[in-house]
C-alpha cells in the first residue's frame, strides 16, 4: 500500500513540474504571434477576460522560485501587446 501511495505522489508531482511555465517560456511571446503560438509556449491560460477590444489571457509562471504574473492581450487572433508583473 505505501508503494502505491508514493507512486501515485510522484506522478501528481511530476504533472505538476511538467506544467510549470517559466520565465523562457514566457519571454518568447511576441507581438503578432496566433493564440496558437501562445498556446504552444504557456498552455491555455488560467482566465480569459472579454471585451469590446478583444481578449486578455492571464498566464502565472516562474522565474527562480518566484511566481510571476503575464497578461497578454488579443486581438483578431493575434497578439497586440502584453506585460509581466
């Protein structure tokens, strides 16, 4: 039973780890870019807000140990603008 237990934490923490962004990833986002490249280097995002303008999608990621947060804004499908805080 123990093995199992310690099994099944490793995987949960090994999906964990393999979801994680960082800060590479994060920086090789780019004016112009398609949701699909987007989605390609940060995964889908954890909230997506809709207005007249378009769209903002919120990503976290980390640089070190530290959790950052990167809004990135879209518009006809495309990237217009973002910023990391």
């Amino acid at each position: 039973m123990k093995k199992h237990i310690l099994l099944f934490l490793v995987v949960i923490l090994t999906l964990v780890a393999c979801n994680k962004k960082r800060v590479e990833d994060a920086r090789r986002i780019q004016i112009g870019q398609s949701t699909i490249e987007v989605k390609y280097l940060m995964g889908e995002p954890f909230k997506v807000q809709v207005d007249d303008d378009g769209e903002v999608w919120y990503y976290n990621y980390f640089y070190g140990d530290r959790r950052m947060r990167m809004y990135i804004k879209i518009k006809n499908g495309k990237v217009t603008s973002f910023k990391s805080s």
